[in-house]
C-alpha cells in the first residue's frame, strides 16, 4: 500500500491557489442532494457543519456534549495566530508557516503547513465578521500579543478565553443554520463505529446517550472533528469527556492512525495532589517571564517549607542549563528538565512531582501589586485550586499533557484512506508534525472546517453522483450488531471494579513509559503491561444499571476499551521511530547536553498504522517527507 | 474528611424523584467537588449500588457542563462553577444536599442530569450574526473602541451553565438571553438584526417557559462568568424598542 | 446562502398583543402602572401637608377637588384601572412564575434576593387591604358613620369638614396602628418597586445601579415620615386638638 498525499503541483505558493482553481464543483442543485455526517462540534466540527450548510449541503451533526457550545475547544486559554502583519513587525505568511514547521521539528508535511498559514488571515476576519470580540486597542484596532517559538506578535486573543469565543462563533453560526433547518443536531450522542460500504464511508453507528439506543446514519461523507486522545494518559489537560473512540474505530475499519506517538506536554500546570484527581489544570506560561524555577539541591531539603531553604541550597536549575533563555526555554525541554530533577528524587510536593516557580525576587524587584496586576487571576485559581497563597509560597507546577499531533492519516484533501472519511482538527495528523506551537491548534482546527473543507470534499463528492447509500445496506446491519454485541460484551463481564480503575492505571503505565522520556525497553515494557491489563478489563470491569438510558460508566467502559487498545498502538509507535523529535524523546537518542537528536536521514517520515486484526501487529506504512522549501535545520535553545 | 450527603436520585425524566442519603468518607481536603463524587461513585459500585449520574466536562470551569445545586446555591458557594468548588470549603462532618438544576425549562433527566437544550433553542432562535464565510471584510475595516470591545466580551463570557436560571426563584433565563443580545448588539457586526434578534430570542426564552424577571439578582450572584445584570436592563430597553418600532409598523 | 433575511417584516401576530403578554411586556406594564401609582403618592402626600397649615387649607384643598366634579370622577377611575392592571399583570406573572419551576429546591437559599423583593406580592396585597380600608374610613366613610356628619363654614359655603374628620379619626390609637402598619408595606412595596422601575426600563448599568437603589429606599422611606407624621403628630402630638370642636 502506498499513500498518495494529493499534493498539488507548482511552486508551495501557488499550491493552494491552483488547487483552488481547479476543485470540482457540486452545484447549487447536486448540493441539496448530498447529506454530509460531521462527528463532532468544537472548532474544526462546528465551522465545518455550518461552513458546509451555509453552502447548501444537508448537514448531520454529532457530539456527545449536551450541546455543540461545550466541546472541549471551549478551554483554549491563549490565543489563535494569523498571519496579518497589523503589527508591522515583519510577520508575513511564510514566516508563519516557517516557524511552525521549525516548531514542529520538520516533521509535518510542508503544503498543508503552507496552506494553513495561507488562510489563517481569512480566520481573523471570519471570527470578527461573527461577533467574536477579540481584543482591540484604544483606537479600535485589533490587539496582538507574541506567544513562544515565534519573533512577531501574532496571535489574537480575547481575554484568557480564545477558545471560548471562537468556539462560541462558530456555535452561533452552525445554531443559525440548524434553525434554517439545514443542520440537524444530535447532541448527546455518541458515535461508536464508522460504516464503509465498498471501501468508501457511507455512515455511522451511535448511541443515544440518554436512551441508550444504537442506531445507524447514512450519509455521502462523513467528517472526523472529534479531537485529540491525550486522555490516554488519564490525567491532562482535557476534559473528562474527550476520547479517542471515534478516531480508533475508524482505524479499525481501515483507516490509518499516523504518528500516535506525537504528543505535546506542557509545562506549566498544577501538579497532582492525589490519586483521587480527574483532571489537570494549565497555567499560562506567561508566569515564566516573572517567575523563576528551582527545586532543593538536596533530596533532604524537599519536605521543609521553601521559605526556609537558603539561596545556596537552591538548584535553579533552567537558568543553570540555559543560561541564554533560563526560565523561558522552550516547552518541551523545560518540561523534560522539571521530569529529570523529579526522577532524582528532588521534586517538591505530595510525591514528589512538582517544582518550584517563586515569585519572591519579582516582587521585591516590582512590588506586590505589579504581580498581581500581571497575573492577579492566575494567582486567584491557584489558590482556589491548592489552598495556598503563591505571594507568599512559591507555586508548585509540573507538565502535564494537553494536546496530541498525532491522528488519523489524511491527504492534502483531508481525506484520510478510507474514500469519503475525512478528518479536520486535532483529529488528523497533518500540521503539527512533532510538536505544535502556541496558539496554533485553533488556527488549524477553523482553517479545516471554515476554509479547506469546504473547497476539498467536492472533489469526493463529484465522484459520488448516484452511488447513495442508506442504512438498509447490510453493512450498516453487520456494524449495528457489533456495536450492539460490544456493548452487552461490556455489560456483560460483571466483575468487580469500575472502568476508571483500569483507565487511572493504564495513565500511569503511559505517562511512565511513553510521556516526557521514552526508551526502547520501557516501551517494549509498557506494551506488555498494557496487554495484561486489556486482559484484565474484559474480566473484571463492573458496570452497574443497564444498557438503556443515562449510564455514564457504560460511555466510559467503552472509551476505556478503545484507549486501552490505543495505548498499545502510541507504545508500539514510539517504539519504532528510534529517533527523538519535537515531543517524541528517546532516551537513547540525545545531544552530549541533553537535547533531542533528530534523525532526518531514516526518520523523515509519517508513520501510518494500518489496523490487521486483534491479535495481529499493525502494519507500518510510511509517507516520506518531502522539503521542497525548507531546509532542515537543528533547533536550538542555547 | 467525612460528609453525609443528600443526593437527589431519579430514574428518568417522568420517575419521581427523591433525596437518597450516603456517606462520603475518606475524602481528601484537595479534592474537588466533582472528584468527591466520583470516590462515592466508585464506594457505590463496590457496595453494588448505581453510581449517581451527574453532568461534568471540561473541569476547569468554562464549559459550563456541570450542573449541580449545593445547598440550595447553584454550583454551591463562592463565584465559579461546580468543578471549581473544593472541599476544603466545607466542614468536616457536614451534611450536603446535592440537587439538580431546577426549572421547568430543564427537566431532569436522570438524577442530577438535566436537559438544557432551552438554551440552544433560545441561540437558534437568534444568538448570531448573519454572515456567510468567505465574505468577511478585512478584520481591521470596522473599528471598535476598546470599551465596546470589552463590554461586548463581559457579555460573551456567559458559559451557557443554566445557573442564573436554576437560582432565580422564577426560573428566568433573561441573564442567560441579555447576555447574548447584549455581545451582539453592542457590536457593529451585530446592529443590523438587533431589533429581530431581540424580539426572536426573547418571544423563545417566553415559549421554553422561563419565568419572568422579578429584579431578584440572584442570577448575577452565583454566576460564574460575572454577567452582569445590568444586561438584563439593557435587553429590556432594547425588546421595548424593537417592539415599538413593530407596532408602528416599520420593519426590524 | 443566507435565506432568513430575506423578508424584512416579520410575519404573526399583532405586534402589540406580542408584546404585552411578552415576559418583559407585561413587567413593563407592571413598571408602567407603578409610576402612575407612585406619582398618585406622591400627590397625596403634598395635599395631605395641608393638615399643617390648618382646617381651612385643608378644607379648601378638599372642596376644590371635589369642585373638580367628573374630572375627579375620570381620574377616580383612571386610578382604579391602573390598580386592577397593575394586580392583573402581576397575577400573570406569578402564575407563570410558579410554573416556570414546578419542583421546588428542598434545601434553598436567598441567594441575594432581599426581603423587600421576595415580599413584593405580599406587602402589595397587604397595602391594597389597606387602601380599601382608608377609602372606608375616609372617602367612604363607613367605618366611622359620624364622620358623614362632619360640617363646616368655609366662605360661607357650607362644606364636610375634612380636618375635623382627620383629627378624630387619627385620635383612635388602634386606627393608628392600621396606618402605620400600612405606610409600613407600603413603603417596603416601593423600596424594590421604584428601583425595579429602572432596571425594567433599562436605565441601568452596573454603577449607577447602587445609587438608584439607594434613592429608591430614600424616597420610599421619605414618603414613609410624611404619611406617618400626620396620624403621629394627631396622637401624640395633639394635633387639631380643640379645633372645630
């Protein structure tokens, strides 16, 4: 099998532009008759659903929330960058798509990038048409502020919730057609299989939510917009609900899983205080401008109060390694360095996984009340969070993964292999490569829904005049009753503990083997206690109630299985791309100081997996890279 | 630390319901609310009973998913949502009433899940500006002066939770639809259906039977995006307006 | 395509009809008959200082109302239309109210919401019992038949004696009581009434909020002490005394 990534010819610039020129067509009338499925409502799902109705399809619209409005796309704090250049400041569309191929460290595919960086002016304008109140100076003009691995200020923000009103912009936008009665919403609802009738997807299987009740939709085209899986560490940055179901059952159906691997942690967050914890909390990484890193020197100094630890017992140990960036170095490596003083037994806090970020030298140096002025509400939820007072205490934070680059395989179209499967957003592989920047996770998730899709699934769908499929077609029969006997299967085992007790320590097998340091024979290691305990889940999961109506340990037994699986797969990936990249850091593969060593010559590839039955390894197909642009260079922090 | 709890417990949206009581025991100071559930949940399943089922997302306070009433106080006490509510604000001992959301617009789905698509259809009815993607004029074109802005982004903050609407005691949703009419009409994006914005979105709180506003305040109290309910004035003023402007017969 | 705005004129009901029984159409009749009431008060008050200045400004000030003739009659009724309205729209309201939440919290709380507002309902149909009771006492007079009784000589005319009848009855400490008590609610009713008012009217924002509520209860309470002071100044005071008699 080889891929083919549809790259359109010509010069990188004009890729897109011809791409554009030379798109098939569904007119006005054909439009009507095409019916599109769209799993997912946050950034990439909702501007798509509402992009692609405005236009005349007939749209079906999926999430599991109980409304579109509270997809986890809601939670992006900082910004979303474009290329607009209002700063003057040199910014221009090459440099956006430069440095986030350079952040992403030359492993993402260099036309998509190009592409996104191309439309990411026209999202600014969108979201302002919309109503989004981004931030505006005195004399009305937008306002941006300048976020990590980037020289100009590019992103656009309101406020400290970006995401929460660009998601709320393009919820306005698909309620408007849902009211014009070309979107039809299915909140709680929750897709559990993807139909492919002769090698092309043609549907869905989902269950009601709040019924219980399995049944099939059919549809011309189904798009993927169901994000990322950084919940296979059972502890991150997103929220309770985001899963990796959707995705992994297509994988099982034949579409290719690119780079799992590939996830991003960041390293500012609230540490863990306990095992009862659900969920992490992100604090901007702005705190590391005024804020300075340490942890004891010695392993004895970690249970007394900071206060009481002299200067010279301290080990400042960004500014030590680094001294040129210090407490600013980039996510990764400040996330890397906080992981090694804590594996040397030197982090702070309950179990020893945190480090210090101290205040105290900023605010003798600019008073009290020019912190607070700064980061007052960041200051205000640590405190809500923890109890304590970070004026006085110094905060304690650790990494924490909040976002993954890795995803279901798609060509230029964002079509992945499966003909009529597309996947926008953190859904699908194509723009991050290794690692993503700041602020660009909602550029790409509104370039796919508002701007790319809607040019690229016509030319899937001029392919598709006569071929409807509905869901008497056996194969939507055959994939209602394995969801159906996966589901009493799940019901079915009666054992003892519930799904999260296997979901928290499949997290703590991953983040250990397969989180910030990975080496070939902790992955080797990991894989096999993943497989002991998948064995152990489908016997002693207990799920209490039925089948029918609200039963949230069944939602949650079932995406426990698929992560469960999941896990394996990332493992098996980072196992085998025996190199070090971006977030992807094997121990065996570094600089003499310590950096991640790329390995361009038999590395430069995407790696696809393709599913080859339970039980069976997955095959590896590789999609090489090709810089036609840019040259590959060494990041580096010094 | 140890609570005994009341908990509302119905099995579907027509059962009747009733409060059911249980021991939280061994639960960390740390945890949040929502994490001390989810101890008792799994304590339940090991003594082979349901766990209780409760809306939660995002956890950090700005999905707006969560939809517990502690105490009689929609997300219980202090400014901020369920999740961002921990228990060390509590007593040892203390004995906690956990409710649904109430109001008739958000009838209970099973126990402290409720189904507040109102909302939604409230939105649909007229929560947005009509543009088609592709045809934005350049983003700087229009100028808005930063107080607009900022005014307009202290009403869009609203998270869609329902509070306003489960704490007013005549489960009005005006914090909820003044906010939306307010981010809108504030803006010049937003001026050209101000008029049938208003009057469509309020005529739809009317219809999902929201009661009406009594000037309580008690909306503005617990919600956790600090909407004002000097917003609640402003749509007043602006449905009397447009209403008028109808009367005459212009057209909005 | 954007085919919602494509006709201009929204199509359904009588716009007006829309309206009034809207949520916010009918508080604004709320809000609307309030002012009327309130300015009534007001009104009421300034004719009752008369009492100060002596029986024949008060008799005057009582004889050139009635000298009014239908007008008085017209605005007897135009006040009675705007009570009914004012409890009708309430009623409204209040029904909807309750439906609006069938399943009431089990463990509840004020959240914020103050005495004046949550009573509204109750002192407004308190303050109405004592209305009928006053039109009783002293437009009426039923509750003292001698009060029909009551003449005097004003320029020659010959007139009821208003003063007379309002020293007498304020001299009755039990009917003081009943006034006190009904100025009491009323002033309770106005102390939310008059900033709602406001805030229904949407002259508001989160700054100016404070200081109209803070007037509001001024005014309520103003009209309080002057209403109050006459049965007072009557009872304890001895106001009138020996006058007329």
């Amino acid at each position: 099998m080889t891929l083919e990534s549809n790259i359109p010819d010509g010069p990188l610039e004009q890729k897109w532009t011809n791409y554009k020129n030379n798109a098939k067509l569904v007119s006005p009338a054909n439009k009507r008759k095409f019916e599109l499925i769209v799993v997912g409502s946050g950034l990439a799902g909702a501007s798509a659903a509402a992009t692609l109705a405005e236009q005349g399809y007939k749209v079906k619209c999926f999430c599991y929330q109980d409304s579109p409005r509270r997809a986890h796309s809601i939670a992006a704090q900082g910004g979303i960058n474009a290329a607009k250049n209002y700063q003057n400041d040199g910014d221009s569309v090459y440099r956006l798509f430069y440095d986030t191929i350079k952040g992403g460290d030359f492993r993402a595919r260099e036309a998509n990038v190009y592409r996104l960086a191309e439309v990411s002016t026209d999202i600014i304008d969108q979201c302002v048409a919309q109503g989004v109140p981004l931030a505006r100076e005195y004399g009305g003009l937008l306002a941006n502020r300048s976020f990590g691995g980037a020289q100009v200020s590019r992103t656009f923000y309101a406020r400290g919730q970006t995401g929460q009103q660009l998601l709320l912009g393009a919820y306005a936008g698909l309620s408007h057609q849902i009211a014009l009665g070309s979107v039809k919403m299915f909140p709680r609802t929750e897709m559990l299989d993807l139909v492919v009738v002769d090698g092309h997807a043609k549907g869905i299987v989902v269950r009601d939510l709040n019924t219980g009740e399995i049944t099939t939709h059919a549809g011309d085209a189904v798009l993927l917009c169901t994000g990322g899986y950084g919940n296979v560490f059972y502890l991150s940055t997103n929220a309770r609900g985001c899963n990796v179901t959707a995705t992994f059952r297509a994988y099982k159906r034949g579409a290719l899983f690119a780079n799992p691997c590939y996830t991003q942690i960041h390293p500012t967050c609230i540490p863990v205080s306990g095992d009862y914890q659900s969920k992490l909390t992100l604090m901007s990484e702005s705190l590391r401008n005024d804020g300075r890193i340490w942890v004891p020197k010695r392993k004895e100094d970690c249970g007394k109060e900071p206060a009481s630890i002299p200067e010279e017992d301290r080990d400042y140990y960004l500014e030590r390694k680094y001294p040129s960036y210090g407490n600013l170095a980039p996510r990764d490596i400040s996330s890397r360095s906080a992981k090694e003083v804590c594996d040397e037994g030197r982090g702070v806090g309950p179990g020893g996984l945190g480090v210090y970020l101290d205040f105290s030298d900023a605010i003798k140096r600019l008073g009290q009340s020019t912190i607070e002025e700064r980061y007052g509400n960041l200051f205000e939820m640590y405190r809500n969070i923890t109890g304590e007072n970070a004026y006085e205490r110094p905060m304690r934070i650790y990494p924490a993964v909040h976002y993954t680059m890795g995803g279901l395989w798609v060509d230029y179209n964002l079509q992945s292999n499966i003909p009529g499967l597309h996947v926008l957003g953190e859904a699908n592989f194509s723009d991050h490569g290794a690692n993503r920047l700041g602020a660009s996770a909602l550029m790409q998730g509104l370039a796919d829904g508002y701007f790319v899709i809607p040019y690229t699934l016509g030319n899937y769908l001029t392919t598709q005049f006569g071929k409807k499929v509905d869901s008497s077609h056996p194969a939507f029969e055959q994939a209602l009753a394995d969801t159906n006997a996966r589901v009493k299967r799940l019901m079915d085992i009666k054992g003892t503990k519930p799904a999260d007790d296997f979901y928290r320590r499949l997290g703590l097998i991953i983040w250990d083997y397969c989180g910030m340091a990975r080496s070939a024979e902790g992955l080797k290691e990991a894989i096999g206690k993943i497989q002991a305990l998948r064995e152990e889940f489908w016997s002693d999961l207990r799920i209490l109630g039925t089948d029918g109506g609200i039963n949230m340990e069944l939602e949650r037994a079932g995406r426990v299985a698929d992560f469960l699986e999941f896990g394996e797969l990332m493992c098996l990936d980072a196992l085998v791309r025996d190199e070090s990249c971006g977030g992807h850091f094997r121990v065996e593969h570094q600089t003499p100081e310590g950096e991640a060593l790329r390995n361009d010559e038999n590395f430069s590839f995407v790696s696809a997996w393709k599913y080859e039955g339970d039980g069976n390894m997955p095959s590896l197909i590789k999609e090489p890279l090709v810089y036609e642009k840019v040259k590959l260079a060494t990041r580096s922090y010094k | 630390m140890k609570f005994h709890l009341k908990v509302w417990r119905q099995k579907t949206c027509k059962a009747p319901g009733k409060l059911e009581e249980y021991v939280a025991e061994n639960i960390p100071a740390e945890a949040s609310f929502l994490e001390m559930l989810d101890i008792v949940n799994s304590q339940l399943t090991g003594k082979n009973i349901e766990p209780i089922q409760f809306d939660s997302d995002c956890r950090e306070g700005i999905c707006g998913t969560c939809s517990l009433t502690i105490n009689g106080i929609p997300h219980g006490k202090g400014r901020g949502t369920t999740c961002q509510l921990y228990m060390r604000n509590f007593k040892d001992g203390e004995t906690i009433t956990i409710e649904p959301f109430r109001a008739d617009a958000f009838p209970v789905q099973r126990d402290l899940v409720t189904n507040r698509s109102a909302f939604d259809r409230v939105i649909q009815a007229g929560g947005y500006i009509s543009e088609r993607c592709g045809s934005a004029p350049d983003a700087n074109a229009v100028p808005i002066s930063k107080v607009i802005a900022d005014q307009a982004m202290d009403a869009a903050a609203c998270i869609g939770c329902g509070a306003c609407a489960a704490a007013c005691p005549n489960s009005s949703a005006m914090l909820f639809v003044s906010a939306k009419v307010t981010h809108l009409g504030l803006l010049p994006q937003g001026k050209p259906e101000k008029s049938r914005r208003v009057l469509n979105m309020v005529h739809q709180m009317d219809e999902e039977g929201f009661g009406n506003c009594s000037n309580y305040y008690a909306c503005e109290a617990v919600c956790p995006a600090g909407v004002p309910a000097s917003f609640i004035g402003r749509m007043n003023r602006e449905f009397t307006a447009a209403s008028v402007k109808e009367m005459v017969g212009m057209s909005v | 395509m954007i085919t919602s705005s494509s006709s201009s004129v929204r199509t359904g009901p009588c716009p007006a009809h829309l309206w009034i029984f809207s949520s916010i159409g009918k508080k604004t009749i709320v809000a609307l008959t309030g002012i009327a009431l309130i300015l009534f008060v007001i009104g009421h008050l300034l004719g009752n200082f008369s009492i100060y200045l002596g029986p024949d400004a008060m008799n005057l000030y009582a004889e050139k109302l009635h000298d009014l003739g239908p007008i008085l009659w017209v605005i007897r009724l135009g006040l009675i239309a705007v009570v009914v309205l004012h409890i009708y729209f309430t009623m409204l309201l209040w029904k909807e109210n309750r439906t609006a939440r069938p399943q009431k919290y089990i463990a509840s709380d004020p959240i914020k919401t103050t005495v004046f507002a949550r009573t509204m309902r109750l002192s407004g149909l308190i303050v109405l019992a004592f209305v009928i009771f006053h039109l009783a006492h002293f437009t009426v007079r039923v509750v003292d038949p001698s009060f029909q009784e009551m003449h005097t000589l004003l320029d020659g005319r010959r007139v009821h004696d208003v003063y007379a009848m309002v020293i007498k009855g304020f001299s009755s400490a039990p009917v003081v009581i009943v006034y006190v008590v009904g100025l009491f609610l009323l002033t309770f009713h106005l102390s939310h009434g008059i900033a709602s008012l406001f805030q229904t009217f949407g002259i508001t924002n989160s700054r100016i909020r404070r200081n109209y509520e803070c007037a509001a209860r001024v005014l309520a309470w103003a009209l309080f002490a002057g209403y109050v002071s006459i049965p007072i100044a009557v009872l304890v005071f001895g106001l009138g005394k020996g006058v007329g008699q």
